[in-house]
C-alpha cells in the first residue's frame, strides 16, 4: 500500500465508522491530496480488500475489513450460554423438586 492509502485509511477511520461510507476526494483534500491522489489511494485501499468502490467513487468499508476490525463483544458466547444453562430447571431436577 502507498503511503497515500495509509494516510487515507487513517483518516477515513477517524472520521468514518465502520458501517458507513465517505468520499475519497473530500476525505483527501483533507489529508493534502488533490483528487488524483485520493482515487489513487481509493483505488489502492479496494485491492487491497480495505474498501469498495461504487461507481462514483462512493467508498465503503468492505464486510471482511468490517468483520475482521470490528471490537469483540464483551461477553464471549459460552458464558451468556452457561448462564442460561445454569437458569433452567431441567426435567430431572423439576422431578426431584416436586417429591
């Protein structure tokens, strides 16, 4: 990746979340870069998997870069599971309840 790509990226997630969607020439002309520069760099970051480009040069974060950035949720999957395991009342111990 070019050292104009970077720059973008940088920028592009300091100002954009994940889930939405920006326009490489303004957030270049931000940075410094003329227009040239931006779709170039635009062009550079959609090779690479970072973004994809619609036909107006509309960029979006592309779902595997979102996927793959994305911060982890703060409960793991086999704790929210346990705790509601450990909630129910299975048959066998409703049985053993009920004598």
């Amino acid at each position: 990746m070019t050292n104009e790509a970077e720059k973008m990226l940088e920028a592009a997630l300091k100002r954009v979340k994940l889930g939405g969607g920006f326009d490489p020439a303004q957030m270049g002309a931000r940075i410094g870069l003329n227009r040239a520069q931006s779709e170039t760099a635009a062009r550079a970051l959609a090779n690479a998997g970072v973004l994809v480009l619609g036909f107006d040069f509309a960029a979006h974060f592309s779902p595997a870069y979102r996927k793959s950035h994305t911060p982890a949720s703060t409960e793991s999957t086999k704790g929210k599971k346990a705790r509601r395991a450990a909630g129910r009342v299975t048959a066998k111990a409703g049985k053993a309840l009920a004598k």
